[in-house]
C-alpha cells in the first residue's frame, strides 16, 4: 500500500487526484498540504509540510510554485519521494530538485500527461528530417486562469526540438514590435488563454507548398491525474535519482 501525500489537495487537480485514488487499493492518502485547510476528502490537511509527522512514501506536488521549496525540504528531511506535477517553475527551483534528487528520489515532468510525452517524441524525429527547409512554430492554448506563458510544456516541447537540430532555434515569443522578415534561425511560441480550454499543444512545420501539424488536446484534467498517479507508483520504493516520464514510459 503506498502512503501518498498531495500537496496542492485542495486545488482542481489536487481534488481531481483525491477522486481518483478513492478506489485504488494499493494507494492511501494519508495527508494533504494546502494553504486552504479544508478537510473534506477524509484525511487531514495542513498549511506547512513541516506540520504533518506521519509517515508518507511519495508526494504527488500539484501545487503553486512558491510551494515548492516547503515541498523539497519535506522530502529530503523524511526521504519521502516527491513527483513534481506544478508548472511555472523557475531555472533556479529546477536546479533545486535536482539537488533534492540526490537525497530522495524525484520525478519531474513538465506535462504529466502520457500523450504529450508521445507528442514530444514524434515531434523531435520529424524535427530532426525536417530541419534544414520547415519553419517550426508552437502554439498553446489554455484556460483564462492559467498564470504561466507559455505553458511549460510548450517550452519542454521546444527544448526537446532543439536538443536535436544541429544548428539551435532561438525562442520567439512575440513578433508586434519587430517589423521584419521571419529569420530561419527562430522557432515562435504561441499563447493563447481563454475560456475553460483545459490544454491543447500544437506544433507547426510549415515549408514551401507544404504544412505538417502535429497536435495534442487533453479534453478532461483527469489525464493529467491519471499521469502523476501512474508516476507515484513508479516512483513509489525507487532509488535515490531525477527520474523523468521517459523513464515510465521505458520502464
């Protein structure tokens, strides 16, 4: 039985969690961490990690950024194995899981959603044939109460691409104010924000007299949940290390 924590329980994907793993059997959750305290998935809830002193194997973090570092100095005291679900993370909180990975075992994923992770693949291989003649551009679209622009994935999307190409892209994000052609050494990122959209990622390679889309819409939050979940179990009596989906995924 593994001893989950969620921390964020009581945010729309920490509740999202706490439905999904009411009937699995071979997870209890066994304490929540959110600044609202409100206890009403029947395990209690706490404000600061450093409250709770029960035991826990993994932390599924769906949080806010500013949590983050509260959420590490948790795990690496207790040993506790965290999967890192929040988005809009800084270089610097980035560098920091990767210190706490030398103490406890941390999976990190920009998107926990196993389709965008195939996105990626398929997106990385098309970039590398496609390189010297196709423009590449990615779009984004989300919900109008998504704070972060781009979305981490989109930027996880455009790492993947440049890791591959021999000669790197520089990230364009807004074209208004520069009046002139596209230079082939830009790849363009592209937010929208607007209604309930839950996430959509679409990555264009548009060349002379031809167009290829590659595209990804998750339609429910619930894949999301579905990603961390299938990630806390992989986690779940791991060694110390930085684990990724494609670990999952190859496991």
């Amino acid at each position: 039985m593994i001893k989950l924590i969620i921390s964020g329980c009581n945010g729309k994907m920490g509740s999202v969690i706490s439905n999904l793993v009411k009937n699995d059997e071979n997870i209890e959750v066994v304490a929540g961490f959110d600044i609202n305290t409100t206890s009403e998935n029947g395990y209690p809830v706490f404000s600061d990690p450093s409250q709770f002193s029960g035991e826990a194997d993994v932390i599924i973090d769906f949080s806010h950024p500013a949590c983050l570092e509260g959420v590490l100095e948790y795990a690496t005291r207790t040993k506790t194995a965290v999967v890192v679900a929040t988005t809009g993370l800084s270089e610097e909180q980035k560098d920091l899981m990767e210190k706490a990975s030398l103490e406890t075992a941390i999976f990190f994923s920009a998107n926990m959603s196993i389709g965008i992770n195939l996105l990626i693949e398929l997106v990385t291989q098309a970039a590398k044939v496609l390189e010297e003649n196709f423009d590449i551009e990615i779009i984004e679209k989300h919900h109008n109460q998504k704070i972060d622009a781009p979305s981490g994935t989109a930027l996880a999307i455009a790492d993947a691409i440049n890791d591959v190409l021999l000669k790197k892209k520089e990230y364009i994000y807004d074209r208004h104010s520069v009046r002139k052609k596209r230079a082939n050494t830009e790849l363009g990122i592209h937010t929208l924000r607007g209604g309930t959209i839950v996430g959509e990622h679409e990555v264009i390679f548009a060349g002379n007299n031809e167009l290829i889309e590659l595209k990804h819409t998750a339609t429910s939050r619930e894949v999301f949940a579905v990603g961390a979940v299938a990630a806390a179990k992989f986690l779940y009596k791991k060694p110390v290390g930085f684990y990724s989906m494609k670990d999952l995924v190859n496991e």
